[in-house]
C-alpha cells in the first residue's frame, strides 16, 4: 500500500501511526478509564478534530483566519471554531452577514493579498450562491493572471444527506464543484483523518474545497498526539482484500463497513477503499486494487447523473479496462430531490443490504 | 449527544439569539427586577458584540411604560411619529455634484486639494497617452491583429487623476475600463501590447482576452471578465489590509450596471459592517452597453445608495480631473485614518462603444455621442487648466501626441512579432505544481500535435 510505503521510507507529512489499518470504521465502545490513560494518542469526536487541526494551523501561521456565518462567538453551527474567537479575536475569525457570494469573494481577496481565510459554509448547500466565485475568481485566477496571484483558500462546510434536513439542506455538492479547473477536493470521513486533510487544505497553496458530513460530526476516535498532516491527493485503504474492489468515501464508507461484516460472514473478502481524494482521484492505489481483485463496486451518496460516480466509473474503465473482469457497478442515490420524510429519504441512500446484493451480483 | 438544528437560529435576529442564550440563565429577560444584574454581568463578560451599552435604560423605558417618545430598539434609538408619511420615491432635485472646474477648464472654486505642477504635468500626458493608446489599439483590432479591445474614451479623467490620488502600496482592484490607472503606475506601452497580442512575454502567459492586464508588482488585480466579482474581492483585500494594520487601502472600480449585482450588495454591506479601508469608485457613464441607467435602475444613482449601507459618500464631476483627484484624496485620508469604506460616484459619459464587438450607434443617437465627446472632453477641459496655469502649450500638445503615436505603434509592431507561449503553459498554474492528470493530458496533447503537425498552427511554438 503506498501510503504504508511512504511511512517506512521517511515520512513526508511528519509522523504517522505506521501500519494502522482501520478494521472497524465505526467508533470503539466505551474504553474503562485505566485502559484509556494507558494507550497513546487523546479521543476526541470528529468535530473537535477538526477545530484542532484549525487550531494548530492558526497557532503556526497568523495568516490563517476563518470567515463564515455564525462562526465567532456562536462558535459555529456544528461547533467546529467554537472557542477560536475568543482566543484569536473577532478579525481572525469572522462572522459574516449571509451573502455567500460576498465572504466568498472576500476569501479570494483576502487571500490574493497575502491571508490563507477558510471560508465556512454554513450547510456546503449554501455555498452554490458562490458558485461564480468559486469556479470563476478562486479557481481560475491564478491560471488567469499568469501564476501572479495565488488563492490559498479552504472551503468547508457539512454536506451530505442528514436526518430528515429537507432537500436544500441535503446537497452533494461534490457532484457540482468536480469539474472547475483550478480546485483541489478531499472528503474527510474519520476523526484522523479529518484533522489531517484540514491542516493539509490549510498549507496547501491551491484553493481546496473539504466536504464533511452533517451526520459524521459525533464520530469518535483516539488520535495521535503528534502532529500529523496527510496528503491531499491519497486514497486511504480502510480493509485489504482479494475478491472485490469497494471505492467509497464520506458517510458512505460506514454503510460499506456494515455491509462488509455480512459479506465476510458469507465468506467474501472485499477490499474497501475511502478515496477521500475527489479531485483528482488517486489512480495509484485504485489502479493497485483493481489490479488485484478485478471487480469493482463504487457506493456514494451522489446522484446517478453527474455525481463522482459517474466520474470515477470513466477514469477506471479508460485507464483500467484491461483489468476488470466485470462491468462497474456504481450504487448512488437516485436523480431525486432529498424527501424529508424519513422513510423516503432513507431510500433515496444506498444501504448495507443493496451493498451486500450487488457485492454477490458482482462476484457471480 | 442529539444533533441540534441551527439552521433554524439562522434567521432569528440579534434579539432572539440574546433570548434563547439567556434562558440558560434560568431568568426571563423581561420578568424580575434583578435579572438586570444578571444580563449587565452577561453582557460585561463578552465582547462588544453582545454589549449593549443601552441595556439598562431600555429596561427603564419598559418598566415606566406609557409616556415613551422614543424607543431602544435592537439598532438604536428611534423617536416615534404619528405622520403616516412615506419617504419620497424620487427625490425633488439629485444629489449634487462636486466640480471644481467648469466646462471650458476654468477654475470655479478654490475648494480642492492642490497638485504638484510634476504631478499635473504627468496627469495631462498620461491622458494624452491613454487617448493614443485606445485610438490605436482600436484600430489595430478593426484591421483584424488583435482579437478584442475596449476603449475608456471619455473616461480618461477618472482612470488617470483617481490613480494620481493614490499611492502605489494601495491595491487596485479594476473591472476592465481603467487601464489609465495601470498606465499611471507604470505599466509599459510594450507590457500593454504584449497582453493584447497574447505573446510569451505577456506576464499573463497569453491566458486572457485582449484588455485582461494584471500585475501584482503594480499591486494592480487581474481583470476577470465577471461583472462586479472584483468588489468583493476588494473588501477581503482591504480586511487583509485592517489585520496587518498597513498604511494603504483598496479602491475597486465599476460601473453603473454593476451596482445591480448581488455582489455589489453584499460587498458594500460587508465593508460597512467590518469596517475595512475600501474606496468604491462607480464610473456611471450612463451605459451597460446597451442598457441606460433609466433601465437598470430607478434610484438617484448610486450615491444614493451610500447612506442605505452605512457608507460616506459623494458625487463628482468624471469629467474633471481635479474633482476626481479631490474627492479620491480626501477618501483615501478618511478610508485609512478610520478604517471604513467610501464610496465615490464620478457621473460621465461613455463616449465610446461598449468594445470592438459593439455598435453603440444602433440603440444612441451619433449627435448626443458627439455632444459629450466634444463638449464635455475631460482631457479638454484639463489641457485649459494647464495652458492657464502656465504649464503647457501648443507645441508641447503636438510634440506628445506625435510621440505618444510613434511609441504604440511601434509597440505594437514589436508584439505583433513576438512569439505566443509554449503549449507547456496550457497546463501550468491551474495548481501550484502539474497534478497527474494534467501530466497525461499534457502528454497525450504532445502525441496528437506530432502525429498531426501539419494540422498544427506554425506559430505556436511547442
């Protein structure tokens, strides 16, 4: 695995737990005190990885300021800079009135003249009134003004389809973004590596958009002390196998975990990988999987048409079809707006079983 | 732990978030005496966001009830009144407009900020050359060498006297009619053409339409084709300008069809809100190509507009050059002193077509062109100025418009005859350095123009 490979040789992104490979996504039970203090790292959720990775990339760099809705003294909607206004002050993190385009904008400004801002978007949903800024302005002017002008911004916010939010808080707006030149995408699914791709995004001198999940936030995880930074361009293997490659990332890969307990209970042995990377896709490690199982399942929360799916099934039939011994089979959510009822929305998202169905269809 | 909903909070004002973050305080806000101590101790214990310096007495005005005049609403106190009256539509007389000198360059008040003779000097001849420059370059685009160009005629006194009023640390940020200020900054007449032509040397690696320019040595941002982007980009800049506490500020141009974007709106608010150093120069030249201001809106201009956001602002005559450099001078002073934005309003006139891909003949009548063009000649009327102070004469007018003509065309010809860039620089920039995927693209588009070269245009070299 390549990002094994990277840590024995000397790791470029600092320290890293070597060898750790993820079997059970979900969180651990509730560990007994004296067992907790004696293992290294701290426990925190997903969220509060998330503010300290900000944390640490605000106390590093005085450049880095955030600008969003309610993300001062509210301490934000999912409490991700709660804290930070209080100690940083009221310039480095900005409450913003809403007009998305505006601190959007502001964000590419303040960033051309020397700030690394993070703009944060209330519900991701929000963010298509930037959409001009984002495609037009923070993607293409660094290209535009010939390399004169870079845009080290961060655009997060939480997407994704939650508990019954309604349709314009339920967007996937990975699917809308995937195309503009000039823009990096990661997903973060874990308390590790949330914190990790937040201080990447953060150094990172490109505009990087990082999606997380509404329903990710309470996740919890024991993470290490030291500092690490993860690269923004690599898929992370979350369970090695030999009969089938499952890609997924965000809230999808919990499903596929679920569904890989039943499958192994019947005796398949899938091979699970969080892309994580949405632009551009890390061909390595898919390519080195593929490679290996010949059969490939890709389980997102996008919708059929146009969503990352439909990306990631061109890029491996063009560069891996040699390999495949089966057609891509691709499980999304349907062409539909989120219903809010919650059966309906239920059914609008891939579940474990329709997993596990086409795992078996697939490796007929 | 339930996942609340904040979205909800989203829309409830300053009064009910204070509501539902005090009835955590077990106290109701309105109910007993002693909760007044309770909200000032709240209130002394977070910044000036939540403070209310008028907490108490609004407390007051509700306990003595009855005989209120006035009432401390959340924004301020507000006096009462029992005239069912609407504020006018349109105002008897528009705002009025700052001139200092008169139609035929004349002084008619002394009530400007004085300019250096050098200064003036290099005023006039920077005008002159931004006339010579768009005459040419026009021209050169009808004869078919370049592919687009757009003209400030009639807007020369904005481009070059609002830039003489600044100072080279503060960032512009242009919508596409001020090339006269990237002229006043230094910008060359080689620099202006090798964009034009889209050359090697063109420091935006021939990646923009034609009048695109950029140069952040000039602290000048690249043009985007959006319309009205740059105004919030300016707001961000000039906030960066606030953290660093820099002594400089940020002025952004844009014309009156601007003002209708949602842009325009939300950055005008921000800037008031954060109280940044940020000039907001709307050139209203009467025209959004074909649209007229009386179809892009119905206000008194976009002075008016001003006092609705909470920002200082004035109307000047665009097409004196004096009154420009007055009015950006003292907004400059009051933009960095107290940290807030202004906003300038410079009434002029289009005398050009919106570009080469216009005909403004078609929705104008040519006499009413013709009128502003020779009448109220912003570059006339500076020259009289001069010539009545002393400064210039017939002869120097006919020596700089010669060589201001030798020198753009030969620019011109020097960048007709540079090379384009390398196809190498199709993928660069589009990240800090060359992803994978653009690697093989790269190398795949190679392959195509070997197998095919004689398909591929020759002057593109690889």
């Amino acid at each position: 695995i390549r990002s094994e490979a990277r840590t024995i040789s000397g790791a470029i992104n600092g320290s890293r737990k070597t060898g750790k490979v993820i079997t059970k996504a979900v969180a651990a039970q509730a560990e007994s005190p004296a067992s907790a203090a004696s293992k290294p790292g701290h426990e925190l959720l997903l969220f509060e990885a998330l503010r300290e990775g900000l944390e640490e990339e605000m106390d590093r760099d005085p450049r880095v300021c955030v600008f969003g809705e309610d993300v001062g003294h509210y301490g934000g909607s999912y409490k991700v800079t709660k804290g930070l206004a209080e100690k940083y002050g009221d310039l480095r993190v900005l409450d913003t009135p809403i007009a998305e385009n505006s601190f959007t904008g502001m964000a590419v400004g303040a960033a051309m003249t020397g700030l690394r801002p993070i703009v944060e978007g209330m519900n991701m949903g929000f963010l298509l009134l930037a959409f001009n800024q984002i495609s037009d302005n923070c993607g293409m002017l660094h290209y535009t003004s010939g390399g004169q002008f870079t845009i080290p911004t961060v655009i997060r916010g939480p997407g994704g389809v939650g508990r019954q939010l309604g349709a314009e808080h339920s967007q996937r707006l990975e699917s809308y973004f995937q195309s503009i030149p000039g823009i990096q995408m990661v997903a973060c699914s874990t308390p590790y590596n949330a914190k990790g791709l937040m201080k990447a995004a953060i150094r990172s001198e490109n505009p990087v958009v990082l999606f997380e999940h509404v329903l990710l936030y309470n996740l919890k995880e024991r993470i290490p002390d030291e500092e690490y930074v993860l690269s923004l361009e690599e898929a992370e293997m979350v369970r090695p196998g030999e009969h089938v490659t499952i890609l997924t990332y965000s809230r999808m890969r919990y499903h596929v975990m679920q569904a890989a307990k039943t499958l192994v209970n019947k005796g398949y042995d899938p091979e699970v990988i969080d892309i994580r990377s949405l632009k551009p896709f890390d061909l390595y490690t898919i390519g080195n999987s593929i490679k290996k199982t010949h059969r490939v399942l890709i389980v997102e929360e996008c919708m059929r048409t146009g969503g990352i799916g439909a990306s990631l099934t061109a890029a491996i039939n063009e560069n891996f079809h040699d390999y495949l011994d089966a057609q891509i089979v691709c499980l999304s959510s349907q062409d539909v707006p989120t219903p809010y009822a919650g059966t309906l929305e239920e059914w609008t998202v891939v579940q474990p079983p329709q997993i596990v169905a086409a795992v078996e269809q697939l490796c007929k | 732990m339930a996942l609340y909903l904040p979205f909800l909070r989203r829309r409830i004002g300053f009064l009910g978030m204070m509501n539902s973050t005090l009835s955590n305080f077990k106290t109701s806000v309105l109910s007993e005496k002693n909760s007044i101590t309770t909200l000032s101790d709240f209130c002394n214990s977070f910044s000036r966001r939540f403070y209310s310096n008028k907490a108490d007495k609004q407390f007051d005005f509700i306990h003595n009830g009855g005989d209120s005049k006035e009432l401390n609403f959340p924004g301020g106190i507000v006096k009462f009144t029992s005239e069912l009256k609407f504020l006018a539509d349109v105002p008897e007389e528009r705002i009025h407009c700052y001139r200092v000198l008169d139609d035929s360059g004349q002084l008619i008040s002394n009530n400007f900020v004085q300019v250096d003779k050098e200064i003036a000097v290099k005023m006039y001849k920077d005008m002159v050359m931004l006339q010579t420059m768009d005459t040419i370059f026009y021209e050169a685009q009808r004869q078919g060498r370049i592919s687009f160009y757009l003209t400030a005629n009639g807007e020369e006194a904005i481009n070059i006297a609002s830039a003489a009023a600044l100072s080279m640390d503060d960032l512009v940020f242009p919508q596409y009619r001020e090339a006269g200020v990237l002229l006043w900054r230094g910008f060359t007449l080689q620099e202006f053409a090798n964009q034009c032509f889209g050359n090697k040397d063109d420091n935006g690696k021939g990646r923009q339409m034609p009048i695109h320019y950029g140069s952040n040595k000039h602290n000048y941002f690249t043009v985007a084709s959006t319309v009205a982007t740059q105004i919030s980009h300016a707001v961000g800049a000039a906030y960066s300008l606030k953290m660093d506490g820099r002594d400089a500020c940020t002025i952004t141009y844009f014309g009156d069809g601007g003002t209708s974007t949602g842009d325009f709106h939300a950055a005008l608010n921000f800037a008031a809100v954060m109280e940044v150093p940020v000039i907001f120069f709307c050139r209203n030249n009467g025209w959004a190509i074909s649209t007229p201001v009386s179809d892009q809106f119905r206000s008194d201009g976009i002075v008016v507009r001003g006092k609705a956001y909470g920002i200082r602002s004035i109307r000047v005559d665009g097409n004196d050059a004096l009154a420009v450099f007055s009015a950006v001078c003292m907004a400059r002073t009051i933009a960095i002193r107290e940290s807030k934005p202004v906003l300038i309003e410079a009434l002029a006139y289009r005398a050009g077509h919106h570009s080469t891909s216009d005909d403004s003949s078609k929705y104008r009548p040519i006499e009413e062109i013709e009128w502003w063009r020779e009448a109220q000649n912003p570059v006339t009327r500076f020259r009289e100025w001069l010539r009545g102070e002393g400064l210039w004469t017939t002869q120097a007018e006919t020596e700089l418009r010669d060589s201001a003509r030798k020198e753009v065309l030969h620019a011109i010809q020097v960048a007709e005859k540079v090379e384009k860039p390398t196809v190498k620089e199709i993928f660069t920039d589009v990240y800090d350095v060359l992803p994978s995927n653009l690697r093989d693209q790269e190398k795949s588009l190679r392959e195509t123009i070997e197998r095919h070269s004689q398909d591929y245009p020759i002057d593109v070299p690889l």
